[in-house]
C-alpha cells in the first residue's frame, strides 16, 4: 500500500514558494542538460562563465537570501530550500550551495565593510567567490588552522594549504579562512594573486574541485574581511540544511527512476515491480525519504535566535538525510541490476551526488557526535 502513496510526492509549499518552484523547474527542464548529455567540466572550469549561472543571477536566485541593502531579496531559508530541492532533482552542477549560499551567508555577517558590501553586491549580480576553509587531514570544523597570515608593510601574507574546494582552481575570488593574531579571520584573495597555486580536477559528481597552496601569498591590507567565528559558523549550519534540501530533491528522483524501472522492467511474464520483495523496497525507500524530508523542514523553518537548539536540528537533518541518501542509493542500484552502475543512467548520477553531499560541511558520523555533544551541553 505504501509502495504505491509513493506514486505521489509531498508538497507543502506556500503559494510564493510553488510559484518559485514552477519557475526555477522550468528553466531547468526546458534549458538544463541531462547528467548524460554533459561534457566533463575541466579542472579550472569558471562557474561564472556558464550560462545558466548567468541565468541564476537574471532570475534573481543568487540574491535571494542576500540583505536587500546589498541588491539581495532577504529570502528565508525555506525559500532557499525551495531552490535547492529543485537543483536536485535536476543535478545542477554550479556551485549556488558553495557561493550564493556559504560565500553570501558569510559575508552577510561579517562587519559590514566597503570590500564586504562589494562582494555581496557582485554575488547578487553573478559573481562566485568560493570558500577556502577545509585543510588537509583535517574535518569540519577546522578549529586550529594551519594555513597563518602575518602582517607585513602594509599587506598581509598567507602561507598553507587547502584542500578539495569546489571550482577552486578556476573561481576568480577566493576566500580563505587563516590563522591571524586574532584569530581565524577570513581574506579575500584573487586569482591572480603573486604566491597563489591552485590544481583542480574532476570531481566524482561532476563538479571540478580543486587543492590550494598559498606560498607567501601577499594580499593588501583591506583584504581582512573580518573574523570568522560565529558567522562561519552560521553560514556553515545555513548551507548544510540546503545540500539536505538538495539530497531530497536528488533523492525523489532517484526514488522515482526506480519506481518506473521495476515497473517498466519484466520478469517471469508480468513487471518486476508487482513482487512483494521489490514493493517492500520501495516502501522502505519511501519512509527513508520521509524521515529526512520532516527533519529537514523543521531546521529549515525552525528559530534561529536559540542557536544550539538549531544547531542539534541541523545535524539531526544532516545525518538522517545521509544516512536515507546511502539506503536509497543502495536499494536504487540494486534494483537497476547492473545497469544501475552505467553513466547511461540517471541513477548513477544521482548516487554520486548524493555522496558527495553526504561529506560535504561534516559526514553523517560527525554529526551524530555534534547532535550529542549540543544535546548533552
């Protein structure tokens, strides 16, 4: 019985979030390629050069959870959810959860400076400066930096390493999270800054990602944005409910590629989706993808005033949904058969974002610890 509700998809949108919905859907139905139909983005691929991030800004989606004193739309969190459920479904490839959000999340909380509101003001307008924080051997949160930044004559001078930045080796602004007198602070750094190396490569879902070195990398001295602290912090815990809202969204698809495989496929005279075993699957499939669903809508509209009680729903909604995202994906594969592992399917494709989601901003493991570290507080 339930294996056949599944046939039908939860929606409890407002009337603005389904007109938002509708119109990000279309443009990537009727614009957006399938995963087969794309070419291998390069290593130094630049996410401002595509068109459809050009479109993004056009519509307003790079704005939306910007202040509106910086040309954004003060869009809530559930509204960004919208737009990231979407994404999912259609695996979109830009980095909108690495730059609008991280990047704009950031900004939009550190001290409000000319050299911030610029930045904010070009993310609205399509710019895509992307987050240098996480550091080899080491996981979120990166709480002692190795990457320092000395002050020097005027400027400041960044040396170490970071790792696995999503288009990092093309992006054309980067900020990168260091170790200064006060503390972590982050800097803006340009591409063509003396003493910046970068090398990128395909990533396992179609994004470019990209390992930093900074040797003596000399910065001016407006490029101290500001300490990161709290903001990182909040833009960090903003992000992850948006990649949960992705998953949800690559999460249906897959569910429903698999739903219409058992029942197109055929054995033993009559659709492999009339067996009990495969009907049990999928309703297994579809409770998984419930679970998660609640958990993130509640962090999602949950008060953000209190912040270790959103935190814990944070990574509540974080470890349900990957720990649903790998139960889903293993069902999908094995009821594909071996097709399930070609990149001539979309199941693929889907499972390989959705790991990639999983270890992004701290895997399930860690925040089932950090649950029970806030809960125990």
């Amino acid at each position: 019985m339930i294996a056949k509700l599944a046939l039908g998809e939860a929606d409890d949108l407002s009337a603005d979030q389904r007109a938002l919905d509708d119109a990000v859907g279309r443009y990537l139905q009727g614009e957006y390629p399938p995963p087969a139909a794309r070419p291998t983005l390069p290593g130094d691929a630049d996410p401002e050069a595509s068109p459809h991030w050009r479109a993004f800004a056009g519509m307003g989606l790079l704005g939306l959870g910007l202040p509106a004193s910086a040309g954004g739309m003060d869009g809530g969190l559930e509204d960004l959810c919208v737009i990231m459920q979407r994404f999912g479904r259609h695996l979109v490839v830009e980095p909108y959860d690495a730059s609008a959000l991280l990047c704009g999340q950031l900004l939009a909380r550190l001290p409000q400076g000319e050299r911030v509101c610029a930045l904010l003001a070009g993310i609205a307008q399509g710019a895509a400066p992307l987050l240098a924080n996480a550091e080899p051997d080491v996981d979120w949160p990166v709480d002692d930096l190795s990457v320092t930044a000395v002050r020097e004559s005027g400027g400041w001078v960044l040396n170490g390493v970071k790792r696995r930045i999503p288009y990092g080796a093309g992006a054309r602004q980067l900020l990168v999270t260091a170790s200064d007198e006060s503390g972590t602070a982050v800097f803006l750094v340009e591409a063509d800054a003396p003493g910046l190396e970068r090398r990128g490569a395909p990533g396992l879902d179609g994004r470019p990602y990209a390992d930093i070195r900074l040797k003596d990398c000399r910065v001016d001295s407006a490029a101290w944005l500001g300490l990161a602290g709290d903001a990182l912090e909040f833009a960090a815990d903003a992000t992850r409910v948006a990649l949960c809202a992705e998953a949800l969204g690559a999460m249906q698809a897959l569910l429903n590629a698999t739903r219409d495989h058992v029942a197109e496929r055929r054995q033993f005279g009559q659709p492999v989706g009339r067996f009990q075993a495969v009907q049990h699957r999928l309703a297994d499939m579809l409770l998984a993808l419930e679970q998660a669903r609640s958990l993130t809508w509640l962090a999602a509209g949950a008060a953000q005033s209190d912040a270790r009680l959103w935190a814990r729903r944070v990574s509540a909604a974080k470890a349900s949904c990957g720990a649903a995202a790998r139960y889903i994906s293993q069902q999908s594969i094995q009821l594909h058969g071996g097709m399930g592992m070609t990149d001539e399917l979309p199941a693929g494709h889907y499972v390989k974002r959705l790991l990639a989601i999983e270890y992004t901003l701290g895997d399930t493991r860690h925040h089932l610890n950090r649950y029970q570290r806030l809960a125990t507080a």
